[in-house]
C-alpha cells in the first residue's frame, strides 16, 4: 500500500483525505493544529510545523509521496525529499503566484471553464484595469482563505482596501 502525506489539515486537505478513500493508500497529515478539519479523517497524524525544514523532511523521509494542501511549506524540503525518491506532486510549488502560472491561467490553457481574470504586477498594474471591477483580488504570495484577499468594487475600493496588503 503507498503512503502518501499532505502538508497542512485545512479545508483542501480535508476534501483529499475524503477522495483517498476511493484508493488504497495509506494517509498522513501533518499540521500543527490537532483540531484542524482534516485531521480524524488521516490514518496518520503528524503535529508539526509544515514550514520548518526538519519537521517536513522527517514527516516526509519514510513516505512513498506528498502533496500539499497550502503554499506555506518549506520548499527545501520538499526538493530535498524529491532528490531522495519521495515523489511530489505538484511538480512545481512556488509561494508566490507572480512566479508561477496562476491556477485560473491553466484551467483556462487547458479550456477548463473559469471566471474572467487578469494579473497585476503592481499597485499602478491594478489601477490600470478598474475597468475590470468589480473584482476580487488575491496577493500573489501568502493569500489564502480571506487572508490578502480584497474584494474590489470600485475604484476608491482599490486604495482602501489594499494600502495594507503586501503586493
């Protein structure tokens, strides 16, 4: 049976641990939070810090693959795990959005339906296109679940609610 690991027990990883059961694998969850979703769901559970490169390489060392279920991961491990034959998948994890191909970019390369969006290199980037508005806009590094995103609907919008967010 493969043993196969996720980083972080947040709502993603709840929903993968709820499609394994249709394969025969082995799960492991780590997180630092017990409690988090999607922890009684894993066979395996792992408290730990999925930003800290011994805990990620000692969760990851003795599995057959992980993935992950947030960007927040130390990306040193998980290059050092795949040099030592732990298979990771996604191939390509960037924590910043700018540096990889948004999600919205591939479901739209590969015709997958999506809503309509553009990316922004910069403040003066987004201001150029409040034609676009309204709209929801994500920071390209650290954004997830409410954290730096910012809905826009008009173009007073656009100052107020991103002087705070790193861009």
């Amino acid at each position: 049976m493969l043993r196969i690991g996720i980083l972080g027990g947040g709502q993603l990883g709840r929903m993968l641990l709820q499609a394994s059961i249709n394969y025969p694998v082995e799960t492991f969850l780590m997180e630092k939070d017990p409690e988090c979703p999607a922890a009684h769901l894993c066979h395996n559970f792992v408290q730990g810090d999925i930003s800290s490169f011994d805990d990620v390489y000692a969760f990851g060392k003795d599995l057959d693959a992980i993935t992950i279920e947030i960007e927040s991961v130390n990306e040193e491990a998980l290059q050092k795990l795949e040099e030592e034959g732990v298979r990771y998948i996604p191939v390509v994890c960037s924590q910043n959005y700018q540096k990889q191909d948004p999600p919205k970019k591939i479901y739209e390369d590969h015709a997958i339906p999506t809503s309509p969006f553009l990316v922004t290199q910069n403040l003066a980037g987004l201001q150029d296109h409040l034609t676009f508005l309204p709209a929801v806009h994500k920071i390209a590094e650290g954004g997830y679940d409410g954290r730096g995103v910012v809905s826009i609907n008009k173009s007073e919008d656009v100052m107020n609610g991103l002087m705070n967010q790193r861009y």
